[in-house]
C-alpha cells in the first residue's frame, strides 16, 4: 500500500526531531537514504550543539566550530534515549564499553555512536521494504558504524562496503596518503522487488584489446572445463561497476561547503537505487548536493540540517539552476514566521538567528565578521558594484550607540551602505540618527539612498524591505511553525 509524504521540502531544525514525527516521516514512505553526516576526524567542522534547554544533544548546531566529545550528562541521556527507541541492548553495552575506556578516541566516539545509532533506528523505520540507504563515512569510524548498522538493519542487509577514491595534495606524514572514504550500503531488507539498477564502467585495456567493444560469451563444458571465449555481433555494455568508485572530488577552492561531494557521486548513488516516482531522503544536507542530484534526474525529495546556512545555501543552489520556477518547486519547514518565533531562535543560538536573518535580504554569512554579519554586493553598471554591509541585532537592549557603530564600519569598510536588522523596535533616537547619516547616489538608478537603514524583523517578514539599488527583495516563503514547534520540543 502506497504510503504518502510530503516531498520536496526542505526541513531546518535536529534531523532526529523531525524524523520521529510520524506526520511528517511515515513508516516504509521513502525509498533511498543518503547520509553524509559529520566524520568523526578531529575536523572542525564536526559538532556537538545544545538543545534550547541548554542540554547537550548529538547533534551539529552550526558549521565548522569543533571536535566531537563525550559530555557525560548528554551522552548518557542520549543512551537512555537510545534504549527506549528500541536499540538493541548489544548496541548501547557497546557504546558505554567504548567510553568507559576513557581516552579520548574511544570517548569521542561513544558520541558519534550513540547520535548516530537514534537516527539510523529512525532512517530504517521510514525506509520501504525495497529502499536503500547509503551512508557516508570516512575510514576512522567506518568499522564502528558497521557494527550498528548491522544490528539495526541486519547483517544479512549489508550489501556492499563502496570506496569512493580521490585524489588530493599530499600531507607529508610518515604513512600512505588517505584518499578515500567509505560508504557503506544496506538494503531495508532482502525483499526480491528491491531496486537495484545494475550500472557499468569501462572495459580494463586488455580486455578491450582482445575482445574491442564486442560482447563476450563464456561458458564450460559438460565437464566442467571452461571453454575459449567467443565474441557476438553486438557491442558489450561494459563491465558490472565495481565497489571501487575513481570520482574527483569537488577542489577546495570550488567547495560551497567545508564537507560538499561531487555530483558524480549522487548521480550514481540515485541512478542505481531508485527508479520512477522514488523519494529521496538525506536528513544532513549540507549544502544540497543530494537535493540537486534528485532534481536534476526529476525524483521527489527531502532534506533536513540543523544549519539556516545549509538551508539557505541550498535554496540559492534551486534558484541558480532553475529561476522563478524554483519558488514553486519546494517548500521551507522550520523557520521563523514570526517575531515571536524568530525570538525564540535567537533564544536559541544567536549565530544561527544572525544567519537567518540576513538570509531574509539575500546576504552573504561572513564567517570573521569585524561588526559585519552580512554582504551584498549590487552590480551597477559595467565592472561597477556597490558594496551594502549588514549588520543583526537580536537582543532585547537597542540603542543609538548601534547607529553610530554602523556608521564607523560602513566608513572602515568602504562601503555605500549599512542595514540595521533588529529584533526589537528600534528607538526614536535610532531612527533619528540614521535619518542624518546622509545619503548614497546610485549611478544608474539616479536617485539617492538612505546611507543607514533600520528594519526590523517584524518588517522583513511582512514584505516592508529595504530601499536598495535593484528590485524587489527576496524574501523567503515561510512555513508556519509555533514556538513549541514539532512534538513540543522547539526547533
């Protein structure tokens, strides 16, 4: 029986919130996972983040801040939480095992274990009898991963250990360069209607130079003797695809994102695990690939990322590839709509409030801000662009002083413009003071612009946006989510 889910949505807040509501993730309703969580490496883009009650949760709040850690309050909630999720026992004795031992390698991935192993319980559950999930990892945590895997989807479900091959810079230590990572591939189960797509690649040389691009036809005798191979009139598909992938990787200076994959890689994964009308998840996803890859071969999708940069670059990502169509495409889930809940985001974390909100005039995030939290740069006229800073302000305490700060930055950073977001309404004296800052002259729009604006939240979400040299601005199409948000736990 056909099970319906809402697809094409982009779901902002902890995967593992959305993924046990029921609504919104049904049993058996997707047919391939992909995951590309975040490695447990010592790479600093790999998190732990606090819940809004303050608690740690396995979980990634934003983007390359530090290393995975074992917190004995969080994670010892996160087994028990893993218990009453129907964990298996062998899973949560091996979990404590590993940080009882104490050093921090064994400590640290008791953590990335007992995230990971609440959320595959989840990812099985949503999965079809015929789906697959892939998950991505890189060679440190890969055999732990396995462990859990096996004993969540069973071993019998284990269908292939992929190696994804690259390419990059040597390191220079006293060992084999690391080129590779692992993912590991499961079927929901062993069901005869699994989807399974067999792909090919090129023939070895020596193959091709003996046999050129004909078909091969082998066989044996009634002995048993394998008999001279023969060749056919028609030209060979290939050979099977192997589990050794030869992908490039995306090069650092192209990446949108510290952790972003090539294309290449979906496009394979989705062209062997899915077939007409499939529903492909990634509940960590970054900045889209998968989401992209799903489009272009014109499958239904979801992603979820407890980043607003995630969701935020992979709408920008929709828009670049498909225009206006792209407004009509998908829907945002679990963002502000409203001053009380953009309130409790910045509760929440003030630096994912502060990327939200600029997001809502199509800034650029600046990563070392120096009083600027946000960039526009404004094409006006050949070679020519005018640069527009802005800056957020989500506490309760405004004052003239902001103004005035604004002021010595837009001069520091050269720049024609300052944007003043406040959660708050702005004082008189605020306004007063921006309304003497002067004014910019566009050159080919011929007319002036306020130099300092004030907008608040409230103001951006109900359409009153800036006056800025170009159209209209691009606000986002929002949701509605109440400040409890889903099953009582804001997001």
């Amino acid at each position: 029986m056909a099970v319906n889910i809402e697809t094409n949505v982009l779901y902002y807040g902890d995967n593992l919130i959305w993924l046990r509501n029921h609504d919104c993730f049904p049993n058996e309703s997707v047919d391939l996972v992909y995951l590309d969580p975040p490695f447990n490496s010592n790479a600093d883009y790999n998190v732990i983040f606090n819940e809004p009650s303050g608690e740690e949760s396995q979980a990634q709040i934003k983007a390359f801040d530090d290393t995975w850690r074992w917190e004995k309050t969080a994670s010892e909630e996160a087994l028990r939480d893993l218990g009453r999720a129907g964990g298996n026992p062998q899973i949560v004795e091996y979990i404590q095992w590993l940080a009882k031992r104490g050093d921090k390698q064994s400590t640290s991935m008791a953590a990335y274990l007992s995230m990971m192993a609440v959320r595959l319980i989840e990812l099985n559950r949503v999965l079809k009898s015929s789906g697959s999930l892939y998950l991505h990892c890189d060679p440190t945590a890969s055999h732990y991963l396995k462990v859990v895997l096996d004993t969540i989807f069973g071993a019998k479900n284990f269908r292939n250990e992929l190696i994804w091959h690259y390419r990059k810079w040597s390191t220079g230590k006293l060992q084999f360069q690391r080129n590779h990572d692992v993912i590991l591939f499961y079927s929901r189960t062993q069901s005869t209607e699994r989807v399974f797509n067999q792909l090919y690649m090129e023939r070895a040389e020596s193959t091709k130079k003996r046999f050129g691009e004909s078909k091969i036809l082998s066989g044996r005798d009634e002995n048993g003797r394998r008999l001279p191979s023969q060749i056919e009139d028609e030209d060979s598909v290939g050979a099977r695809q192997d589990d050794v992938w030869e992908i490039s990787r995306v090069p650092p200076i192209k990446q949108l994102f510290p952790t972003e994959k090539p294309a290449a890689l979906l496009d394979r994964i989705i062209a062997a695990s899915t077939g007409k009308n499939s529903v492909v998840l990634d509940p960590f996803c970054g900045c889209g690939t998968t989401i992209i890859a799903a489009q272009k071969a014109r499958l239904k999708w979801i992603g979820i990322d407890v980043t607003w940069l995630a969701i935020d670059l992979v709408e920008k990502r929709l828009k670049e590839s498909y225009g206006k169509k792209a407004q009509s495409m998908y829907l945002v889930k679990g963002q502000p709509v409203d001053v009380s809940s953009a309130r409790a985001l910045a509760n929440k974390s003030k630096k994912e409030f502060e990327i939200w909100a600029i997001s809502l005039v199509g800034a650029a995030s600046r990563e070392h801000d120096g009083g600027v939290d946000g960039l526009l740069s404004i094409a006006e006229g050949k070679g020519k662009s005018t640069k527009v800073i802005v800056q957020v302000k989500g506490g309760k305490s405004i004052n003239p002083g902001m103004v005035r700060d604004l002021m010595g930055t837009i001069e520091k950073e050269k720049a024609a413009i300052g944007l003043l977001i406040t959660l708050e309404e702005p004082t008189a004296g605020m306004r007063e003071l921006a309304t003497h800052t002067g004014s910019y002259e566009s050159p080919i729009w011929h007319r002036s612009y306020p130099r300092i604006q004030i907008k608040t939240i409230k103001d951006l979400l109900e359409g009153r946006g800036f006056d800025l040299p170009y159209g209209e601005s691009p606000l986002k199409k929002a949701s509605p989510i109440n400040e409890e948000g889903i099953n009582g736990k804001l997001l």
